[in-house]
C-alpha cells in the first residue's frame, strides 16, 4: 500500500510509503536505469533532507544514470513510522522486502552503508532471489570486540560515543567522525545537523548506540552467493577499514577495495572514483565522464551587520534592499565575465575564470553598493574547484570563504595565490599578515585590494 506525499519540489522524487505489517516505511525511487538499486542507509536518515546535500545529490544523481534507485528511512526515522525503539535487523529486512514489493522491484542490487550493510548481508544471505548483487560501503558483519572477534572495537569506545551524541546532539555531532573533510564547512554542518535532528531524538539514538553493540550478521556471511563488492576508506574514521577486510574474507569471490581517505560518508572525498567502482560493479563498464574538476578564482561577498540591518528596517523592507543587492551583484558578476553559484543569504558565492576580472567585480561591488545602503566584506582565493552541477565545492571554496570571514567592512581581502596571479595587472595591495583560516591547514598570507584599475 502507498500513499503520496504532500507537494513536493519539481526536481525531487516523490516520497511514498510502504506498508511493513502495521508500520508505514517511507522511500523515494528515481532514475530510469535497467538495474535496480536498493540503497539501505546507515545511522541516521531522512528521505527528503538527503537531498538538501550537495555532495549526496551529485552522488544520487550519477547513480540515477545507471539505475532505478530506491532509498527508504528505517522505522523509528526519518519518514517512517516511530516505535520507540530502533529495529531489530530482522525488521529491517522486513522493511526493505516491504519497500521493495511497494517499488514494484522483484530483484535489485541491494547496497549496504554501515549499519545498512548488516541489513544487506542478511537479506542476501536469508533471500537470495531478491538480491542480484551486494554492495557494502564502510560496513561491518559485527562492530564490537568478542573473544573470537578481536578485530571489534572496544565497546567502551561506543559507550563514550553515546554520550557525546546524547550531550550534543542538535548540531554537527561527530561531523569529524562521519566527514572529517567537511567539518568546519558552514553548508555541510548546517545540514548534517538539520538532517540528525530530523532523522531521530536523542533518546533515539541513544538507544540505537545500544543496538551497535549486539547487532552479528557474521552467520551470514558463508551463505551469501551474490556477486559483493565490499568498499572501504583506508582511515575511516567511524569503523576501521578491518571490519570490511572481515566482511570480504567471509563472503566467497567478494571483491574488496579499498580507497584512501577518512570520510566515514561515501559521498564526500573522491565520491566520484567510488561511483565509478559501483557503476563498473553493475554494468561492467565504466563510463567516461567530463572533467569535473576546474581551475577558478571563488568570490565570497557578505553583507556587514545584516542582522541587525534587518532588525532594523523589518522583513519588508529588508527583503526588498536584498533584491536590489542581488540584482547588482548579478549585474557587476555578468560585467566581470563571472558566474553567480548561490546566495548565501546575506551575501554570495561567485566564480571566476581570471582572478583580476574576480577582484575589478568586488572592487566596484565594496565602492557601488553603499549608494543601496548596504556595506559588504569580499574575499578571494584561486585554486582547483569541483563542479557538482550547479554548484562548487572543494578546498578553495572553503579558503575563499574563510578570508571573506577575516576581511573589514568595505575590504576586499586576497590570498598570496591570488597577487601572485595579477602579477603585471596594476592592481596594488597591502599585506595583512599571516592568518590561520579555521579548518585549512597551515598559515596563509592575507593581502588588501589597496588600488585599482576598477
């Protein structure tokens, strides 16, 4: 039985429920390839706020070419009905067979994310009819330390954990844990919190740290005859690649790789090469992809003391001082041969193919945009940007943001990167020193725009 959601957005796939006995499991199918994949989510999930992600949305739509694929939250999360308690890994099976029936899919790949690959190992093992392949991404059989499984972790290393989720939960809780890549990047944080918040309660979690400790599919293991691929970052830090080695060692003709890497998340660092992995698994073929991978001047502009301005004029007419804002930003960005990414509320994101184009555009936005009533702080960085889409991420965003963060009112504010660039273009600075830029490593030099050509 399924029921519509209300409206959803053009571009997103509708949620529907599945029934599971006397529970309603919520799941989302989209994409148009011959192959389906059913994708049992680990920790903590929630259909919709998946794709409020950039990094997961480039993910799911790269899998989407190759496959129908069906995501659904466990019980007791997200969408789906509350028990109280989290399920059983039994249950969990129950759910997925439940959301594969309501999909309309009588076989599909089933891959597993962490504590998703225990349901995955389990229903390949216990339905083989209903799993034509298993994929596993930093998964485990069983996580915690036994007498005949030395290779778990210290139980007590899960307890300490429970109770920094329990105590901090509300914001980026083990954001360093999951995507330590991503941690001190204002997007990601902001939406790794909204999504745990949404996903379970405190309580819930606490609770599902408790069902970590007992759950064992290592039974499964030698009756699993699907073709696996068993997937691994060599670092991770939420389970220790080992886990996965176990995994592959048990499961006959499993193939193992292993990725460099921290991220306990697959979607974050080289997700692209790991996507390649999985659609080679399935077609047997990888296909070629277009550069994904770009040099670009990024430009952070924010609006000084927007808080208080809106304060100030109320939401009326604050919103109308922002369209006027982003209606020249747009203009003076198009002017500079630029591209406008996003807005970032109080401000925006822009790139560049030449970084003295990038600084004549902030330099006449921090002089013009006074005359709206509205002050800004710029800042600059050139590096390599990743493309994802529509928008950009990467190391150089996150530097460019940063300086934006250290610049003055009215101060457009350039890494070293960016004046050794301009070298020749006239463009006169004045140095601001050494700065440490939270979560870039190592020291950068700082300079002002002091002159133009404007």
């Amino acid at each position: 039985m399924q029921a519509a959601s209300s409206a959803r957005g053009p571009d997103l796939p509708e949620t529907r429920w599945a029934r599971s006995g006397e529970l309603s499991i919520a799941y989302q199918a989209f994409g148009g390839g011959p192959i389906d994949l059913l994708v049992a989510p680990g920790f903590v999930s929630h259909c919709e706020l998946f794709w409020q992600s950039s990094d997961l949305t480039r993910v799911f739509e790269r899998l989407a070419e190759v496959a129908r694929v069906i995501i659904f939250d466990k019980r007791d999360q997200g969408l789906s009905d509350r028990l109280g308690r989290p399920p059983s890994v039994e249950e969990m099976v129950d759910d997925a067979l439940a959301v594969l029936d309501a999909a309309g899919s009588e076989r599909a790949a089933v891959f597993g994310i962490s504590e998703g690959g225990a349901l995955a190992q389990l229903l390949a093992a216990s339905h083989p009819d209903r799993c034509s392949h298993l994929l596993l991404w930093s998964s485990f059989a069983r996580l915690c330390r036994a007498p005949d499984y030395p290779q778990g972790i210290d139980p007590r290393e899960l307890d300490r954990w429970r109770e920094i989720l329990r105590d901090e939960w509300g914001g980026p809780v083990s954001l360093g844990v999951f995507a330590p890549s991503r941690k001190g990047d204002p997007e990601t944080e902001r939406w790794w919190a909204q999504m745990l918040r949404s996903g379970t309660s405190p309580r819930g979690v606490v609770e599902l740290m408790g069902l970590y400790k007992e759950l064992d599919v290592r039974p499964a293991l030698e009756s699993i005859t699907a073709p696996t691929l068993v997937m691994h970052r060599r670092d991770d830090r939420g389970v220790p690649a080992e886990l996965g080695r176990y995994i592959a060692e048990g499961i006959r003709g499993a193939r193992y790789v292993e990725f460099p890497g921290r991220d306990h998340i697959f979607w974050t660092e080289g997700a692209d090469e790991i996507t390649d992995e999985i659609e080679e698994f399935l077609t047997g073929a990888r296909r070629a992809r277009p550069a994904d991978r770009v040099l670009a001047t990024v430009l952070f502009t924010d609006i000084v003391d927007s808080t208080a301005q809106a304060a100030r004029l109320g939401d009326r007419r604050w919103r109308e001082l922002l369209d006027r804002h982003d209606a020249r930003v747009a203009a003076e960005v198009e002017r500079g041969r630029g591209r406008v990414v996003k807005s970032t509320g109080d401000g925006v994101l822009a790139t560049f193919d030449g970084p003295a184009r990038a600084i004549e555009t902030a330099s006449r936005l921090a002089a013009e945009l006074p005359d709206l009533g509205v002050r800004i702080r710029a800042g600059l960085h050139t590096g390599e940007c990743e493309r994802r889409g529509e928008d950009v991420g990467g190391m150089a965003v996150h530097i460019g943001a940063r300086i934006a963060t250290r610049a003055e009112p009215g101060e457009v504010l350039v890494s070293s990167t960016v004046k050794d660039l301009v070298v020749g273009s006239g463009i006169e600075f004045s140095e601001r020193g050494g700065a440490e830029l939270k979560g870039v490593p190592g020291e950068w030099r700082l300079f002002a725009v002091a002159g133009p050509p404007v």
